[in-house]
C-alpha cells in the first residue's frame, strides 16, 4: 500500500490542475469522459461505491434533478432563447451530472457506450425507414 500512495499522490496532482484549464473548444470523447471519471474515483478511493446499482440510483436522482429545471415552464423552444445565463448554466451542470453518471455505468459494466449509441442508431434506422413523404412539423 506504501509503495502505491505516490503515485496516488501525484495522480491526484495531475487530476486537480487538469480541470484548472479546461480546453472549451476541444470536442471531448466519450472515451476522455471515462478515463477521466475512472481516475477521478480511483484517487479519490471511491471505486469501492461504484456498483452498477449504486450507480444506477444516483444517475436516476440526477434524471430528476434536471426534470425539476423543466417541470414547470411549459414547452421551451429550441435554444433557450427566454433563458438566463444562470439557467443555462444550471441546465449544463445537471446534464453533465446525467452524462458522467451513465459514462460511468457504461465503463463498471464493461460497456462500450459510443460503440452501443451508434449501434443502437442503425438498429433505429432499420426500424423507422425513411418515408418518402413531407413532414409537417408543429414544433418548433
């Protein structure tokens, strides 16, 4: 256990300054989410209350807390133009919660979660073919 605490130590010198800076304009992968959630809980020794289940719970707590921000405002239009920057800013905060909790559900069981996402699109394409029809669309 000695042996390992340096380089927990430094690990988790590394985590702290590489979220002083975040790149904004850099795409982000779902692979960097998980390797960047796995060493987050590993320093942190919170692998061990990493079940699937445990996992599961909270992400559906997470699901609620982002129903809440829409439960009373009716339909929103496309790009939160009647928003605050304090409310988009909440909305992105609870939509990472969502994000990170099911990138880390995928990596505890083994999934590839992009790989299942885009599989999970061509088995919709197959579905729901494409109609030769017009849609008329009443949202906006």
């Amino acid at each position: 256990m000695s042996q390992l605490m340096p380089q927990l130590r430094e690990k988790r010198v590394y985590m702290e300054n590489s979220y002083e800076n975040p790149n904004k304009s850099k795409d982000v992968s779902l692979k960097e989410l998980r390797d960047r959630l796995a060493e987050f809980a590993e320093v942190r020794g919170w692998d061990k209350y990493h079940s699937p289940r445990n996992l599961l719970l909270a992400l559906v707590g997470e699901v609620g807390e982002l129903s809440e921000i829409f439960q009373w405002k009716g339909e929103v239009a496309k790009g939160l133009p009647n928003w605050t920057a304090d409310d988009k800013e909440h909305l992105e905060e609870e939509l990472s919660d969502v994000l990170l909790y099911l990138v880390r559900l995928a990596d505890i069981c083994g999934l590839d979660l992009g790989q299942a996402a885009v599989t999970k699109i061509i088995k919709n394409a197959r579905k729901y073919p494409v109609v030769n029809q017009k849609i008329k669309s009443t949202y906006n």
